[in-house]
C-alpha cells in the first residue's frame, strides 16, 4: 500500500533555527541518539541540508519510487530513501540528481549507493548516501511513499527534521523539535564558552603565565566513583 500524501512542511521560522545547529548538537540533545549510521555521509564534506522529511522505500537495487518522489518534491522538503542498504547497484546519478534539483527538493539522503561523483560532488545538490558503484538501477517497483521508514537505522516520519552536514544526518521527530531545540541551543551556547576559555588558556600558557586547570567542571563528579 503507498501513502502518496505530502507532509505538511516544518515553518519558516524552525528551519531558521536549525540552521544555526548542527548535526552533532542536535544528537547531544537527544541523549546522544537520532544520528544515522556512521556509512551514510554527503558526497563532499561542504554540503549541508536542513528541511522537512519526505520518505520512501525501494525494494533493493530498483528506484522506481524514487522517480516518482523526486517528481512529486518540492522546495523545503528532503528526501529520505530507504534502500534497505542495498550498495550492489546505484540508485541515483547525475539525471536524478539535476532533476532533483530542478524541482527544488533541498537534498536526498539514500541507505545505498549511488554513482557519477564527479557530477554530484559539483552539482551542488546536497546528497548523503553510502558510496559509490557502477552498476545502476532496475525500475520495476514496488515501493512506499510518505510511510514511517528505517534510514541508516533511525526511524524517520513524514514531517520530521532533517540536519545533515560532514559528520551525517541527524533526524529531530517533529513532536520533539521544540525541546531538542532549547537543550541543542543550550550546548551550543556551553560550547563557545568553552572554546573561549581554552582560547585563553592557550594564550596564557604561550606567553610564559600559568593559568588554572581547563578541565570541565562535571570531570572531577563524574570521576568521584573510580577514586
């Protein structure tokens, strides 16, 4: 059965606020989870995407629903393929990518393989995926469109948020987006002033002073227990 309604796209102003994160802070905020596995990265380290999940499965090494997901895209909206981690044959080159593109889909993330890197890597269409082979797709089906999906091990919802950038992707569920938020933007803030703090440090050592211990305040807590 395939559910081929769009989800409602995340607002304006949640976008914009998680520009300003990342990856890896909103992965702290929940308790270090919500990261795809470690295989699935961009094809180059500079791409970042930030939208609204829309989700597909594909019977492996056949890309019929990817077709159809991509010409049923739009802006705001990136999509999460499930391939079940299928890398014996590419689901997506250079044509899908421009197509992709074209119709102002913000990225694609595929638990597979896809094929023509030099083109992706200067396209400038955001994609994260687990490498790169030859060998390209079958188009038969049968698939599923706007389903809760497994990506990279995570469970992905229409609807939900998606962060990715060099170190991976991150998926924030739509109903958790306001508290993940307040707890990434509260890292964010501990982590500049933890950069300021080893700043100085190093200045001070470098200029012949002895500055204080830069040890995190919770080390010597959480350390109490193997005294």
């Amino acid at each position: 059965m395939t559910d081929m309604n769009t989800p409602i796209l995340l607002p304006k102003h949640v976008i914009e606020r998680a520009l300003k994160l990342n990856s890896t802070l909103l992965s702290d905020a929940m308790g270090c989870t919500g990261g795809m596995d470690y295989s699935i990265k961009p094809v180059t380290t500079k791409m970042k995407v930030v939208g609204t999940a829309m989700t597909l499965t594909m019977r492996p090494t056949d890309n019929l629903f990817l077709h159809k997901a991509i010409y049923s895209g739009s802006e705001g909206f990136v999509l999460i393929a499930d391939g079940k981690g299928d890398t014996s044959h590419a689901y997506m080159g250079e044509l899908m990518a421009r197509a992709a593109k074209a119709v102002g889909l913000e990225g694609i993330v595929i638990d597979g393989a896809v094929r023509d890197r030099e083109e992706l890597e200067t396209l400038g269409l955001p994609i994260f995926s687990k490498g790169f082979v030859p060998n390209g797709p079958l188009k038969d089906g049968p698939g599923t469109m706007n389903t809760t999906v497994t990506c990279g091990g995570v469970t992905v919802s229409p609807g939900d948020l998606i962060v990715g950038d060099a170190d991976g992707v991150t998926v924030v569920p739509r109903e958790q987006i306001e508290e993940v938020f307040i707890k990434a933007e509260k890292k964010l803030e501990y982590e500049k002033k933890r950069i300021k703090t080893i700043n100085d440090f190093e200045e001070k050592r470098k200029s012949g002073e002895t500055p204080n211990s830069i040890a995190p305040d919770w080390l010597d807590e959480k350390l109490k227990k193997f005294s």
